[in-house]
C-alpha cells in the first residue's frame, strides 16, 4: 500500500516536471527563432521614417529598380522624351491615377508597401521634376 502512494506521488511529480519541460521548450524555440535584427536594405528609406517621406526616399526605395535604367519601357527618372508625351497625352492626375493602380507592366503603388496614394503623387512629382 505505501509503495503505490509513493508509486502514484512519483508519477505525478514526473508529470508536472515534464509538462513544466514542454513550456521552457516551446519558449526556448520562440527564443530561438525570432528574428535577430531587421534587416536595412543599403539605400532603401527607413520602414518608419519620421513626418512624410521625399519623393527621392519613396523612389530610391521603392521606384528605382525599374525606372533608372528603363526596365520593361519605364519612363526614366527625369529624362523628358520618356515623360512629356505621356503628360501631354494624359495629363498628370491620369498619369499618378496609373501608377497607384498600375498599368501594363508598371505594378500597382509601384510596389511600395507602405505608401500611400499621396506618397506615390510626390514619388511621380520627383520622377518628372524638371520636365
Ligand atoms: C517592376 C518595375 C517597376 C517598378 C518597381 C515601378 N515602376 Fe513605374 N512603370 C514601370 C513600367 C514598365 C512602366 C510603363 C508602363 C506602360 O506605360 O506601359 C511604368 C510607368 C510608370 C508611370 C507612368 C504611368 C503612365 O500612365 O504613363 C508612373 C507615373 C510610374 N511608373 C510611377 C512609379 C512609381 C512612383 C514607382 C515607385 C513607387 C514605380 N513606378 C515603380 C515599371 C515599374
């Protein structure tokens, strides 16, 4: 009779030790596998960046992979033969209209996350500055 209490008490401790493993291994592989550090892409704006972003950040973050060197016929940054006919023909808002909702090859907000429609007007005004 005594042998089974003491049967039964080292059953139960075994099962509170091992429940008790089971959380210290579930946090310990929530330690293990969160993130070390957010990564800063070289160039890119910063994810939160203080007050309203230039057109030059939102570009160089978002727009320059594609409109510095033309890719696909993006019309390139600043080069007035790529822009003034398609400002001629369309008009700035249509223009601003396109590249929020995307056209053809050009995607949608211009693949920019964190952008809004604003962002993405003062992006376009810094692509034709000058023009
Ligand atoms: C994946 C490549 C790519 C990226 C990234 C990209 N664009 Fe474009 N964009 C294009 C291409 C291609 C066109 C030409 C589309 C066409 O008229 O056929 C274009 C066209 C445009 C136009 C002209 C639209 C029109 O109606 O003529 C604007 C404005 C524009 N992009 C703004 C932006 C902005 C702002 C960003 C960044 C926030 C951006 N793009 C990022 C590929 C890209």
């Amino acid at each position: 009779m005594k042998l089974r209490v003491l049967l039964s008490l080292f059953i139960s401790a075994l099962v509170i030790v091992s429940v008790n493993a089971q959380e210290t291994t579930d946090q310990d592989l929530l330690d293990r596998i969160k993130p070390v550090g957010k990564v800063h892409v070289a160039g890119a704006a910063p994810a939160a960046a203080a007050g309203p972003r230039t057109g030059k950040q939102i570009y160089d973050g978002a727009c320059v992979a594609c409109h510095t060197s033309g890719v696909l016929g993006a019309p390139k940054l600043q080069v007035a033969a790529d822009w003034k006919p398609r400002l001629d023909e369309k008009g700035f808002e249509q223009v601003w209209k396109n590249a929020v909702n995307g056209i053809n090859a050009m995607p949608a907000m211009g693949t920019c996350g964190d952008c809004t429609e604003e962002d993405i007007k003062v992006a376009v005004e810094y692509m034709i500055e000058g023009i």
